[in-house]
C-alpha cells in the first residue's frame, strides 16, 4: 500500500466540508457505500491510505470490479460530490465518519483489534464531539463498546455505532440499495443518528445492540462458510464411494424446497468467510467446533484434489494449468483465493504449473488461457469464470468440483 502524499493534482482542498466521510473509502466496502451515498446527493470525503487506489477514482477508473458502479462514480465526479484525501488530519470536521478498513485475525488466526484502535486514535484529534462515528467495518464482539469506552478514557463524547457491511463482494451497489441496514448505537442518541445517516440509502433499518450487531454479521457469514463446508464435505463423500455428487445434489433439489438453499460445491474463499468464522471461533475460546471443521473441510478440500491427482498421475512430469486464480467468479480480487493455496502445494510437486485469469490484472506470472489449455497436462478449474463454462478444452483432463463445465474430460 502507498503511503506517500497525494501528487498535488490529485490532492483536494480540505476547505471544502463534506456531508460525511468514509475512512478506507477506496476500499472494496468503501466505494460502493461512497457512491451509494453520493448518488443521493450527499457530498462525501474518500478519505483512504491507498493514494493509488484515490488517484484512480480521480480519475473516474475503479480500482476494482464493482458492478454498476462506474456510472454512479462518472455522476459523483460530474456533481463534484466526492472530496478525496489520504491522512487522517483531513477528515471532514463535521458530518458523520464511517470507517470501512480492514480487520483481519493474525497468522494464528486471532482477532486484531489494535488495527481499529490505531486508526480511531489517528482521527481523534481531528474529529469534534458531535461528529457520530460509524464503525462498518466487521468486528470481534465488543469492539464497538470497547471504543466508546476507549473514547470515554480519554475525555472524549463522540456518538459511537456499529452498522455492518452486509454486501457480497463486487455487488455492493445493487445491495446496498436493496438490503435491510442493520444499525446499532452505543447510546440511543447514537443509533438514532446512524439511523438517520443509513435511511438515506437503504430501504429499511433493523436496530440491535452493538454487540448483537456484531455478532448478526459473524453469525452470517460463519453461517455461510459452514453452508459451504457440507457441501464439500457431502462431495468429498459421494467422491470416495465414486459417485457423481453433482447428479445427486441436482436431484436433491429438484422441486424441494427444503435442499433449494444448498450450495454447489467449491473452493470457498475470500477475505471475509473464514477470518470472520475465526474471530467467532476466537470468542467462543476455540469451542465453535463446527466453525473449525468448516475450515478444516474448506480449506483441505484443494489438498485433497492435489492427493487424488497425485495417486492417479505422475505429476512430476506433468504442467498442471490453473484455470481462475480470483476468489470467486467475475471479479478481479485474489485475496485469500485457494487458487493460491493450489499453486503453493503443486509447484511441490508438479513439473510446472501455469496460472491464468481473464480477470486478475494484480499478478505478473498469468498467461493467457489459449497458452495454459495448450501446454498442460491436465487442468483445474479454480474459479467458475462464466466464460470458462463453453471453453474448448482441447480434451485436456479437468477437475471440476463446481460442476461448471460441459462437455469436458473430467477427472474423478
Ligand atoms: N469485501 C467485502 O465484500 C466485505 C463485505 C462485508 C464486510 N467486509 C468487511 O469490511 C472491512 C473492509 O473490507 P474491504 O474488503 O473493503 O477491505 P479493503 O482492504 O478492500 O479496504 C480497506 C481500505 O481501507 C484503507 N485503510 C486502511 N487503514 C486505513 C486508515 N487508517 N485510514 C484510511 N484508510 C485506511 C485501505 O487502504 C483500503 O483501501 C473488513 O472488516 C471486512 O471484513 C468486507
């Protein structure tokens, strides 16, 4: 990430007062949410670290696939809606301030709230007590009334809430003006006001607790990381007794409506899913024992495609290609894709292994498709690109654990 100063075309005079700001506006949570609030007419400053990221929003590129949001940047940048800055001193002085940074767990997979109180301490000086400070971010249980206590230690009366981001990723747009905005408020004063902020653009408003509000948004997505582990784990089933779980699940779900929510196989992945079912798993002092199974199954599941490849080939001298190494389909984001985790475990043991995505501008070792279907051994698909559905394959073997392509020469 840059931290450098803006280039001065690109740096804003902080003189002008936004309706409000989005600390890590430049972000994936950020610009949809910047743009939402902008399309309603609201000035908004896009306060972010990441000047690259700023000065391509500038410019009217998104750093980034987000659908539908190209148009409503053009119109933000027209109307002269959105002020662009990059330190904390140049946050708006008045209007409320949503952060929307990252919260990741560490390498022991443990929560870190020294991120969010770093950055709420870099903005105290330049926020005033009437400025309601929205956190968005998602966060370990407690952190909301941690923060206002924090604020409270240091003589501080900020209004403190927590309104979660509920978007998938890449469609916040359309979501968010869709969805039902959950909001919460250490004071009901606070909750009010994030209410009021939040009416503009969602088309209803659901209050809990902060920590309710914090553990609805866990809860969601451990939700969904499990829904994709038994999933898996049922594939990985059906495989050992060598059957086609695709067939089955299809007749499962066939006009019954209790199956109709069952996912498709895959690798489940991304920067939300499992971190967030880790920092449940981290609360519950490691006793969310499905939570972890689902990490052992979602995560284990490309180790044990590379096993059952290696008990059937001689990999060694074998290129095995990656189709799609973005996290999930139609966007560009590879964090914490398992195409990754595929790459790492066969370049141990394949001869050589070559990697492509139609979308993933971020990573200088891809190749075009044409040049990995034609010079490899054998193929997975990592990621159901749409346009990898009708691909001709050239009847290269292919694992296909999604279920995705038709008339291929599929493996196991
Ligand atoms: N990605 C999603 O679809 C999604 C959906 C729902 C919730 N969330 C949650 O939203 C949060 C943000 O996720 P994201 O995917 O948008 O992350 P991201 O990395 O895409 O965006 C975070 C942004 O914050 C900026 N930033 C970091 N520290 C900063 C600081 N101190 N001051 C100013 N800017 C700063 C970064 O430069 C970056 O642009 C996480 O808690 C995540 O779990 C993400």
């Amino acid at each position: 990430m840059t931290t450098v100063d803006l280039p001065e075309k690109t740096r804003e005079s902080t003189s002008r007062i936004a309706d409000l700001t989005v600390v890590g506006g430049a972000g994936h949570v950020g610009i949809p949410l910047v743009l939402s609030f902008a399309a309603k007419g609201l000035t908004v400053n896009v306060n972010d670290l990441n000047t690259d990221s700023l000065a391509a929003l500038k410019a009217g590129r998104l750093p980034f696939i987000e659908y539908g949001a190209e148009e409503l940047l053009t119109n933000a940048l027209r109307d002269n809606r959105l002020i662009f800055t990059n330190k904390p001193s140049d946050i708006s002085p008045s209007g409320p301030v949503v952060v929307t940074i990252g919260t990741p767990v560490d390498e022991f997979l443990n929560p870190e709230r020294h991120v969010v109180e770093k950055c709420i301490d870099q903005l105290l000086p330049h926020l005033n007590d009437d400025q309601l400070l929205v956190l968005r971010s998602t966060l370990y249980p407690g952190t909301t009334d941690w923060i206002h206590e924090h604020l409270s230690r240091k003589n501080r009366s900020l209004p403190v809430a927590f309104c979660p981001e509920r978007i998938v990723q890449g469609y916040g747009v359309e979501e968010l003006a869709q969805m039902p905005q959950i909001i919460s408020g250490t004071t009901p004063e606070a909750a009010e006001q994030a209410a009021a902020l939040f009416r503009h653009i969602a088309p209803e408003i659901v209050t809990l607790s902060p920590i309710e509000a914090e553990f609805a948004k866990l809860f969601g997505n451990a939700y969904r990381y499990v829904e994709f582990a038994v999933t898996n784990q049922f594939y990985l089933i059906a495989k050992s007794a060598g059957l086609d779980y695709q067939r089955i699940l299809q007749a499962m779900k066939y006009n019954y409506p209790r199956a109709r929510n069952i996912p498709k196989p895959g690798y489940a992945a991304g920067p939300c899913l499992m971190k967030d079912t880790m920092q449940l798993t981290a609360f519950a002092r490691n006793e969310f024992s499905l939570g972890n199974a689902a990490m052992l199954v979602n995560e284990g599941l490309p180790l044990h495609i590379v096993s059952d490849l290696r008990r059937r080939y001689d990999l060694n001298k074998m290129t095995v290609g990656l189709l799609g190494m973005a996290f999930k389909s139609e966007i560009d984001d590879v964090r914490a894709s398992l195409s990754y985790k595929f790459k790492k475990v066969l370049n141990g043991f394949a001869r050589e292994v070559l990697t492509t995505d139609p979308f993933v501008t971020v990573d200088p070792d891809l190749l075009p498709v044409d040049e990995v279907i034609a010079r490899s051994d054998i193929l997975i698909l990592c990621t159901p690109h749409r346009s990898y559905k009708t691909i001709d394959l050239r009847g290269k073997p292919v694992v296909d654990v999604w279920g995705l392509l038709e008339n291929a020469n599929l493996v196991g």
